[in-house]
C-alpha cells in the first residue's frame, strides 16, 4: 500500500462472520464490532467496571436488581438518540437469533433473569423495564455477582437496523463488502477524538500478517500472539514494533466426554491429563517453539495467581500426578479406538507429540480447519475426542469462567459438560460474602482437575504488531480486551 495513504490497513487472523452483536461469539468478532458498538460499561484500567453507554448504576444490596441510568447525549451513527428501549430491544431481538454457538451469547446473564422462562412464549423480557427518562432496570431472580463484569461484553451492546445492517453509538461506522470491512468516523460519536479517519480490516492468516506488515501492506496486526505468527517479536523489531497485553488466552485441550465417546470415562481423562502435562514437563522448550511465541505462560491452572480459587501449586499437581496409575490403560485402550484430533492450523503438532507418549491418533485427524469450522465441531456437531482450542481470559472474578464451563455459558460446549464442576460454578455465581468467594471457587479448581473439560496448557499475553513508521500506540493496551483502534494514532 502507499505509505502516505490516509487508510490504514489492519489484519485479523480469522473471518468474522457476523456484525451483529448478540450473535458475537469469536474473538476477531469481538475485536472487530468494538469499534462500531457500545455496552452499558466497560472494562477499565485494573478491571474495575467504568461507566459506558451507561453513565451511572445502583445494584441493590441483595444483587437482584441493578438501575442503570442511560447516557442519552449518545448518539448512533444516523443521528438517533440513545435510550433504554434501545438496550431492551436489541438484548430481545437477540435472544430470538437462531445461535452460532451452542447458547444464545446473552444467557450466561440472563438465565437468572426474573420471567426469563417465559420468553419463548412472550418474546418479552419481563425481567427488563426501559423506562422513557433513560433509566434500564434489570430484575433478576437469583443474583448474578459478577453481572456488571458481564454486561461489559460486546455482545450486550445496544444497536439499531438502518439501511438493512446494525449500527451502534461506538467511534466508527463498519462497512463489509468482500470480506473487507471500511472503518469510517460516527460523526455523532461523544467520546474523545477518532484518530485513524478511516481504516481497513481484512482477514489474514497469521503466517502471512507479519510479512505483509514488513512490505508495508499492513499497518496493524491484532492477535499477534497467534501460534503460527512469527516468534521473537518484542518491542522494536525494525520495521515492526510489537505491544503485549495481560494475559488474554487460555491454551486448552478440549475433551468429549459425550455419551459414548472415548472421554466419557473420567479415569481416562485424568490419565490423559497426568500423560499430557508429564510430556509438557519433560519437553518445555520443544512446546514453547510448537507454539511459536514468547508470549506463552504455561500453567495447568484456571485461575491466574490473583484470582480468588487459585490453589496452591503443589496441591494442583498433587491432583494432577492422581491420574498417573491410569496411563497404561489409557495407551491401550486408545490402541483398540485410536483418538480423533480435530483442530485449527496452529495446533499440526499435537498428534506427534501423543503418538511419542505412546497414544495411538486416528489417521482421520486434522490440523487444518478453518475457524468456524472447528468452532461448528465445538458448538453442534461434536465429532472429534480431542480439539485443541483458546478462551478468553475474563477479568477478576472467578465467575467469569461460567462464560466457558457454565451450562448457560455463552461459549459453553455439550462436550465439555461435567456435572460437578458446572452445579459449583452455578451455586459459585450467587454467592455474596466476600470471605466464601475463595475457598468456593477453590472448590471449583479441583473439579476442574478431577473432571477434565480440558488439559489447561498455559496463558497466551496478547499482543499487537504494527509499524511504527504509521502508527503509534496512544494510551497503550490497558487491559486484555483493548483492541479498540482508539488505541492507536497516526505516527
């Protein structure tokens, strides 16, 4: 591209598949539509909840009913006034869409909803009261401690349908025309000055952003972390300068334990996870390089270090080391009915490294799938025994795992649904007394490791490349969802 072009051309790693907020479902959805919409709040500097589309709040003292008091000076992008029907029409309409994923993306909040049961047969959400002077109130049932955490997501954003596609209140106006996106100024925008005037976003594999970046093709690379991007890039690589963020992304090998299938018996999981984590142990700088990034943090934990249900180290791989007596019943048995591996690219090592521990790979196995291919395997089709795959890492409180293990998660599998780790996450969400939260959801990290829903490899940090001949980052990643183009200014 021509560097004196006033467009600047950011690549994603994936296809994003859809614009329209509650059916967000993907972490490119999630970094692409933050620049057109707008949730009630936000996630600020060290994870405290700021004020969004909503300029203020009041939560009752027994959490079951949150006030919100709508910015009404917001404006979308054809000129209209933000109000509270907006949010209670859009969380509606959304719920209505047939899903990507197994759960609408809105019910992990909205299961403890009051009239929520009743919504098939009303299309209304009982439990939500816009009222016309700006004030949303939401009624739950039970209480949901972490609501305000959630309803930061993309996926509660207020839109409105002009000329056929959603608009929102956000910095810019999102165009799609052949897989490209065209990123231009909401000019009812309220919030601070849109830097970047106009700007691209178009899918890339991450094997090809960092050279399109160094020919001067590509301004910005978001999910630089990607496994099969360049390693070895921090700080000023010459052409290329480089951001890490917090750590945003759990590595984690999916298990199916579905009826019937290979992983429906615990004990093979838990041999399995002995198996997997002695290799890891051994072979450390080997999967580093499998993973081709120096932003891998390895942890077989759920929880990083500061978050209420982290358990002792030891005690974790006391855990673990349980699952050892089952390994060379496990290598037999996958002798009779080898493993199926399906996955993203990224992930092509894995079957080498189980067939040297010993396990038999079925010869059907993949390591090529496109994303919403695997994701379609995830959320409805279930085919493979193992698929490798990442989550994003939530911000402080533990409840926030229910979006991945919870049964109304919104990026909740049928494959990775174990009984005694889903009722703990449910009855963990409720609680209220501060000095329970830890010991609860300690409770809930060893159900993690006696249950299986996955082998948890590691963190990835997020990371952002870009030249730095063009842009310049303006304030910085503040957090692990900072991916709006705000960050970043004309160099």
């Amino acid at each position: 591209m021509n560097k004196t072009s006033d467009t600047y051309t950011v690549s994603v790693h994936a296809y994003w598949h859809t614009l329209m907020p509650p059916l967000q479902h993907s972490l490119v959805g999630d970094a692409v539509m933050i620049n057109q919409f707008e949730p009630l709040v936000k996630s600020g500097k060290k994870g405290l909840i700021e004020p969004l589309a909503a300029k203020a709040w009041d939560i009752s003292a027994d959490r079951k009913t949150i006030r919100f008091f709508i910015d009404t000076s917001r404006r979308f992008s054809d000129g209209g006034s933000l109000s509270a029907a907006d949010f209670k029409r859009s969380w509606e309409d959304g719920l209505r869409m047939q899903p990507v994923s197994n759960n609408s993306s809105l019910v992990d909040v909205f299961a403890n909803l009051h009239g929520m049961e009743d919504f098939k047969k009303t299309g209304a959400l009982s439990g939500v009261k816009a009222g016309s002077d700006g004030v949303l109130e939401l009624e739950f049932e039970k209480p949901v401690r972490s609501a305000l955490e959630h309803l930061s997501g993309l996926r509660y954003a207020a839109y409105r349908i002009s000329g056929g596609r959603p608009i929102g209140t956000g910095a810019y106006v999102i165009e799609e025309a052949d897989k490209t996106l065209t990123l231009s100024p909401n000019k009812y925008y309220s919030g601070e000055a849109v830097a970047l005037r106009r700007a691209r976003i178009v899918p890339l594999p991450a094997s090809e952003a960092l050279a399109r970046v160094k020919a001067g093709k590509v301004d910005l690379v978001l999910f630089a972390e990607k496994a099969d991007a360049a390693p070895g890039l921090g700080g000023d690589a010459g052409p290329i300068a480089a951001a890490f963020g917090q750590e945003g992304t759990h590595l984690v090998v999916n298990l199916n334990a579905r009826p019937g299938r290979f992983f429906s018996d615990s004990a093979s999981r838990r041999a399995f996870q002995a198996l997997m984590l002695k290799v890891f142990d051994k072979n450390n700088e080997a999967w580093t390089r499998s993973f081709q990034t120096e932003g891998f943090l390895r942890d077989p934990q759920s929880y990083l270090p500061f978050q209420s249900g982290r358990l002792d180290d030891g005690e974790a791989a006391a855990i673990i080391k349980e699952g050892e007596p089952g390994i060379k019943k496990l290598i037999a048995d996958t002798a009779a009915r080898p493993l199926l591996i399906m996955s993203g690219t990224g992930w092509d090592w894995l079957a080498g490294y189980l067939k040297e521990a010993g396990l038999s790979v079925s010869e059907k196995s993949r390591g090529d799938f496109e994303e919403k291919d695997w994701l379609k395997m995830m959320y409805k089709t279930f085919e493979p025994d193992i698929l490798p795959a990442r989550a994003s890492v939530t911000e402080v409180d533990p409840d926030g795992l229910y979006h991945l293990l919870g049964r109304n998660g919104a990026i909740f599998s049928p494959m990775l649904e174990r009984a005694a780790v889903a009722d703990k996450l449910e009855e963990g969400r409720m609680l209220l007394e501060q000095g329970r939260i830890a010991e609860h959801y300690k409770g809930v990290s060893r159900e993690i490791l006696r249950e299986v829903p996955y082998v948890h490899l590691g963190y990835l940090y997020r990371k952002v490349a870009y030249n730095p001949a063009r842009l310049r980052l303006k304030r910085g990643l503040l957090n692990r969802d900072s991916y709006s183009l705000l960050s970043f200014e004309p160099n």
